[in-house]
C-alpha cells in the first residue's frame, strides 16, 4: 500500500488512543497514521485531503 499524502511506503500499526487500541496501517516516510474508520470517511464523505484544498483566507487580519 502506498500513502496518500506523500507515495511513501505504509505498513501495518497498532494505534493507541486513551479508551482502545485500533488496527491500522502507517507511512515509514511522513508518519501519516489512519485506520479503516478514517479512511471510509475520506472515501464517503469528505474526500481526499490531498486533492482538496481549502480555500485562501482574505481579507481578515490576525489581530482583531
């Protein structure tokens, strides 16, 4: 399997969150960590975070 963010290679890794412990897989390159659960949400509902992007913030400024 090869990561959607950077093409590195992904393994399989145990996630340990504070109330489970999770199956999942990891990139060796860039660290990206993701589970079955994140990716049918990238899948289904929200798309892939490395093909959208949001749009540029104008406009605003930073203090107030």
């Amino acid at each position: 399997m090869r990561c959607a963010r950077c093409s590195g290679l992904v393994i399989p890794e145990r996630i340990y969150a504070t109330e489970a412990v999770y199956e999942g897989w990891k990139c060796i390159v860039c660290g990206e960590a993701f589970d079955e659960v994140v990716l049918h949400n990238r899948l289904n509902h929200f798309g892939s975070p490395t093909t959208e992007k949001r749009p540029a913030r104008r406009g605003r400024s930073m203090g107030g």
